[in-house]
C-alpha cells in the first residue's frame, strides 16, 4: 500500500464511497458542492470537460459556486480547457469575474486564458471589467497581452468605456499601454471633450502628450478651444494652443476664438489669443468684427486694445466716431464733429436718440452742444420727467423744448410724468414755460385729478390757480392704471360702475385735507352726487371715518375742535368736552341692544333735525343728530338704563334738546366700548 498512487489511491477511495470515476461523476459533484469527492475525481484523472444542459464544465460550475479549491485543482497544469464555452459562449473567465474570483481570474490569465471572451450577460470581458472598475484585472489582462485598442458592443474604445464610466486609473492605464487619445465615442465626443465634460482637467495634459488632438470637434461642432473659452480657463486654453490647437478656426456657427472671447468678455482670452497670433479682424457670423462689437458695446478701451492686438480701423465714416463720443462723454469732439456736419440723429442700441440718451445719462454740456446743433430732441423732456430729473428738464426747456409733447397725448405728457414723479418744483418749471394743464395725461384723466389721487396738494393748488375747473367729473371710462393711484377701495368701485365723479369726491376719498381746501376754495361744489349711487363729496369721507375730512366739508376746521362728544357703551353715558378737554356736560344714553350693536369708532355729526322720522322703524325721532351720514345717530328716546334701541344712541327727553343746542355739523362723537 505504501507504493500506492496518488491516482490509485484516489480511485480506491471512490471505489469504496461506491462512485464510478467518471466526468459525469466529476460534474455531479462540483454540482452539488462536494468538493471532497470533486477532488477525488479530478486526481483519479477523469476527464474534466463534461458539460451539463447549459454546456458548462465543471471549472466553469466551480467557479459559479464559489469552490476556488476545487477550482484551483482544475486548472492545474496539463487541463487544456481555459478557454471553453458555455452555451451563451461565457468562458471560464466570465464566470471568475462575475463571481469576483480574483485568485481564480490571475490564475486563469497566468494560464494563458484569453480575454476575447463575453460575460454571462453577454458584454465584452475586457469593457466589462473596466466599467466595473476592476483596476488590478484590466492591468493584469494588458500585462498579459490584451489589446489597449479594443472596442465594446458598441464601438467605443476602451479608453471611452472607462471616460464613460469614471474610471480615471483605469483610462491611466490603458494610456499607458497605448490606448488611442484620439477615438472618439458612438456620439461624437473625443475623450479630450468628455475630460471637459467630468471636470477632470488634471487629465487633458496627458491626453494631450498621448496624442489628442485639440481641432477636434465635438458632434455638435465645438473644439476643445471652444471649450476653454467658454469655461474661461486660462490654463486650458493656454495648453489647447500651445498643443497645436488652431486660434482661427471657425466653428459650426461660423465664428472663430476671438468671436467667441469678444462675446464672452474675456479679457484674458483675448490676451491668449493674441500671444497665439489669432486674427482679430475676422468677422463674426453676423459679419461683426471685434472692433465693431467694441464700438457697439461703447468700451472704448476695448477697441484700443483691439488694435493693439491687429485688428483693422473700423470703416463706416465719421458717424462711427460721434457715436463713440457720444459714449465716452467726449463733448469737445461732439462739437468738432456736429461742426462738421455730422448729423446726430442715429439711435443707439436701447433706440433713443442722442438727445435723448446724454439727458438720462446726466450730460449737461452734451445735451446743449447737441441742441445748440439742432440734434432731434425726441421725447427727452419727457424722459426726464418721467425720472424725475428736474434740473436737466429745466435745462432742455432753457434749451427751447416745448414742456407739450409733440406725439400723440395719450401716450403721456412731460406734466403728467413730472406729476407722478412727485417732484413739486419740476411741475412748476413746466407749468411757468407754458405746459397745458388741460391734456389728458396717460391714464385718460386730466392732470388735476391725476394729482389729487396722488396726494400733490402743492401741484393742485397750481392747477386751480392756472385755471383748471374743480367740478369737471373724472372721464370715463376710467383705466385701471388711474385707478391703482387711488387710495380708498369705495371710490375705487365708483369710478369703475358709477359716473359723476368729481375731484372734490376724489380729494374727500384721498384724506389729504390741503387739496380738499384747495379746491373748496376754487369754487368746488358739495352738492354734486354722482349719477346711480347718489353719493355726496362728504359720503366719501365718511366710508374711510375721516372725521377732519368730514368737518372741511362742513365748513369747520380740520383741526380745532370746539367740542367732542365720547359716549361710552359699557356706562351707557354721553359726555360733552370743551376745547380744552373739560367736560361741559354729561348724560345718560341707551345704545343698541344685543343684535343691534351700536357702531365704535369715530363719527362725525353731519346733519341734524329737530323733528325726524325713521325710514326704518317709521318711528319719531326728536331733536336727531345723524352720524357720518349713516344710518344711526343721537335723538330723544326712551333710556330705561340698559341697551334698548335698534342701533341709534338715545338720550332722555331735555337732555336730548340741550345736547342739541350745544353741538354743530362737523363735531367729532366718539363712540368707545
């Protein structure tokens, strides 16, 4: 026994488990996982290449289950089967990769195992491997002669595969060993594009040094110069240029690297392209040459770099040249050129003329050098007043403007601007040099009432003194960009659904008491209602509680009261107050009781009548004294000492009498919890 083989040995020992040692034996056991009986099969030297149904061999199914032993013993020197496949062609490579059998896969490469093989899910094992990141395999299979230039399934090169996937060490490597810095994938993009693309800027010098070339266009017709431009890197586009990259061709669109500088505004750009010896007289695909962008662009420093870095005089005559002054502020050629000649009628780019644009922009001396030439001064007073620049208005208007617009008026006035503008002393600058106070102003209405939604009561009182009639009704029908300059939401309506509004209802709407006096006293009329709501002037001073508006309409003044009335609610009690805040007189009230609450606030009386009688309740209401012009107030009632009355304030009979002969139209009620 002691001279027994090892093959003998194992035979006998099968012999005694009552296996017959056979490969389909072999193939049962690495099926079932019995590596002891695999091993003494594979040393009893059964043939090792039966295959099962799906035409795998046992090292193919011991590499699927894991059992690297058994593995290992059938790839043992002499076994000629490394690279047979299965039924779907997958090697037994395939298998150790996907089962990430690394000793397995060395093994099989050390044993000369080809690479041209496919994985079970029928990709190429070499472009597998690398979009898995399998760095030590792809090095090993290069090591062992695997083609750096080989392709996957869909034509990309290896070295695209591993761009594609984010495998810098793995595209290192490949570089390495000679991949092709050039290839360029299934969609057009080479791999210097792709590097631009991932943010891996560390990597283009060596795509550069292995050869990439820097013309190369993308599918969409960019260059990697056209690349660097855009994300204005200075080191990128100094290496595409220094590595033979072209600094005058022209892309897809037709413009070539100094097109693309001058619209990025990139001034180190330019110095690049310069250094490069790019043309900076071509023109762009507009036909716009670099100097002509500059002088369209008013950077007159950039035209003089420009030609400092070759481009050619811009032609076009002298018009050109005034339109660069104009920019730069240089008055004293404006004045040579309009010597000249010159006609300074162009518009620049925003489309205003040069009048125009030298008022906005401030320029004094410009502005009387043009208009002293007799330049087109177009809408510049208008502009200005639109911005509320009083003092060049006043300039151009000294110039000899006219302050009347020469378009069409209800495209808006230089008064309706200055107006809306807020600025006093300019809307009395043009009312002086001849304005007419009566064109409509943008919103459809004539300036006065435009200036009293707005609260001006200075620019109204000037208004009333030039002649503008106080009782002449908002025109309709009124636009909504009139309406968002008024203040009170009940006057809003009325101007939408009503008509017969007049300013003396619209300053009553304001709250601003200067405009209503103002008015007032150019005659406004108190008794004009407006024409389906019967509304009076004062009716708008009583929706918002403006009791000092109130009082201006009744004749009293805003501010010094003789007298307030405060009726407490909760003590059921009216007290009378002087001037001086003593109380002159008190009485008991009933107010309303529960479901007829008597209103809090601040109240003004506006009218009042010894005898009246209720439109309501049909009930006689002695010595009554209305509220604002609402629908309660204080008359002669029954006071039990509680809350009793629909709403009104009632006050016990003498008492209510003597209240009455104490208070006048336009006192102020308190009425307080």
């Amino acid at each position: 026994m002691s001279c027994e083989s090892p093959q003998k040995k194992a035979v006998r020992q099968l012999s005694e488990r009552g296996i017959e040692p056979t490969g389909k034996a072999l193939l049962d056991a690495v099926t079932s996982g019995d590596s002891s009986t695999a091993r003494l099969l594979i040393e009893a030297g059964v043939h090792t290449g039966h295959r099962d149904e799906a035409g795998r061999t046992p090292l193919q199914l011991a590499i699927n289950g894991h059992d690297v032993g058994t593995a290992l013993l059938l790839l043992a020197p002499g076994h000629d089967d490394l690279d047979v496949t299965d039924a779907n062609g997958v090697s037994a490579l395939g298998y150790a990769l996907e089962a990430k059998e690394t000793a397995v896969a060395d093994r099989l490469l050390d044993e000369g195992a080809k690479v041209e093989g496919v994985m079970p899910d029928g990709e190429e094992l070499l472009p597998w491997a690398i979009r898995e990141g399998r760095l030590a395999f792809v090095r090993h299979a290069l090591e062992k002669g695997a083609d750096p230039h080989g392709t996957d399934r869909n034509g990309d090169s290896l070295a695209q595969v591993a761009m594609r996937h984010g495998r810098q060490e793995v595209l290192s490597v490949l570089l390495d060993r000679g991949a092709d810095a050039a290839s360029v994938d299934a969609q057009g993009m080479s791999l210097l594009h792709r590097a631009m693309e991932k943010g891996w800027l560390d990597l283009v010098p060596r795509l550069l040094k292995a050869g990439a070339d820097p013309n190369l266009a993308d599918a969409k017709g960019r260059t990697p110069v056209e690349e660097a431009i855009r994300l204005h890197d200075p080191k990128l586009l100094s290496m595409f240029l220094g590595s033979g990259g072209d600094p005058n061709f022209r892309n897809k669109s037709g413009d070539s690297p100094v097109n693309l500088v001058m619209r990025a505004a990139w001034p180190e750009g330019r110095a690049l392209l310069a250094k490069a010896g790019a043309d900076f007289s071509r023109a762009d695909h507009a036909g716009k040459t670099p100097l002509a962008y500059a002088m369209e662009v008013r950077d007159c420093d950039l035209a003089v770099e420009l030609i400092a870095y070759g481009a050619k005089p811009m032609e076009g005559g002298w018009a050109r040249w005034l339109s660069r002054a104009l920019v730069t502020g240089d008055t004293a050629m404006v004045h040579k050129l309009l010597a000249m000649g010159v006609k300074a009628d162009a518009r620049d780019r925003l489309g205003r003329l040069p009048v125009e644009a030298a008022a906005l922009s401030g320029q004094g001396s410009m502005v009387r050098a043009l208009v002293d030439a007799g330049a087109p001064v177009g809408n510049s007073l208008y502009l200005t007043c639109a911005t509320g620049n009083g003092s060049m208005a006043r300039l151009l208007m000294a110039c000899g403007v006219s302050p009347n617009p020469s378009h069409a008026p209800w495209l808006d006035t230089p008064l309706g601007a200055a107006i809306r503008s807020g600025d006093e002393g300019l809307v009395t600058s043009l009312l002086q040099r001849g304005a007419n106070p009566f064109i409509r102003t943008a919103e459809g209405q004539l300036p006065l009432n435009l200036a009293i939604a707005l609260r001006r009561p200075a620019v109204v009182a000037m208004l009333l003194k030039l002649g503008a009639n106080p009782n002449i009704p908002c025109l309709t029908p009124v636009r909504s960009s009139f309406l968002k300059h008024v203040k009170s939401s009940s006057m809003r309506y009325v101007l939408k659904e009503d008509r017969n509004v007049t300013p003396l209802m619209l300053a009553a709407a304001s709250g601003e008491v200067a405009t209503t006096l103002h008015l007032l006293k150019a005659g406004a009329n108190k008794n004009i209602t407006t024409r389906e709501t019967h509304f009076w002037p004062i009716n708008f001073a009583s929706f918002v509680g403006d009791v000092r508006m109130m009082r201006v309409m009744l004749g009293r003044d805003p501010w010094i009261e003789e007298r307030v009335i405060v009726v407490s609610l909760s003590e059921q009690r009216a007290r009378v107050y002087n001037q001086y805040g003593e109380e002159i007189y008190t009485t008991k009230v009933s107010t309303g009781k529960p479901g007829f609450a008597t209103k809090t606030g601040e109240f003004a009386i506006t009218d009042k009548n010894r005898q009246w009688k209720s439109t309501l309740y049909h009930a006689e209401m002695p010595f009554f004294q209305r509220l604002s012009g609402d629908d309660f107030g204080l008359h002669e009632g029954v006071v039990p000492g509680y809350p009793a009355s629909h709403g009104c304030i009632r006050v016990p009979s003498g008492n209510a009498q003597k209240l009455f002969s104490m208070t006048q139209t336009g006192d102020r009620v308190k009425i307080v919890p």
